[in-house]
C-alpha cells in the first residue's frame, strides 16, 4: 500500500479468484485507504476489466464509490472515497 492506495496484481487469477481477493480487500480496508488500484493486464485481463465493472459498479458494493479506468488499460481502480 502506498499513501492510501492498495495495489492488487491479479495477472494469472481466474474470474471467481480475482472476484474473491478483491472483495476481501475492499471489505478489509480502512479508513486511509481511498483507492484500490486493480492491476490485471491489457490482453488477457480483459475478463478482469470486466468482472471490476459490473461486480463494484453501479453502486453494487456499498463500500465502493465508483469504479474508474487507470492510467493505462490494463487498470481499473476502485474509488472508496474521495481524496
């Protein structure tokens, strides 16, 4: 974690392990951390991309904000609160 940021390399995960680590991270954050940044590639992580959308999206998780795209394509970053 960096300065109330999680990072969360899912390379290699599989839909529903990706899924299960990422809503243990979200249920288990704190209050310093305002994002998780979701790390799951450009090609093959497409699934991923996917799973972040439409599991944390559009108020399905009511400790996530909004879901957001990262600074390149293979991140999607979860809002936990404004900064």
């Amino acid at each position: 974690m960096t300065g109330g940021i999680i990072e969360i390399d899912l390379h290699g995960f599989r839909y529903e392990e990706a899924l299960a680590c990422v809503e243990k991270k979200v249920m288990s954050a704190d209050k310093s951390v305002y994002r998780i940044r979701l790390i799951h590639g450009y090609h093959g992580g497409t699934a991923l991309r996917k799973m972040a959308q439409e599991e944390f999206g559009w108020g399905r998780n009511p400790r996530v904000l909004r879901v957001e795209n990262g600074a390149n394509p293979g991140i999607t970053e979860l809002v936990l609160r404004e900064y």
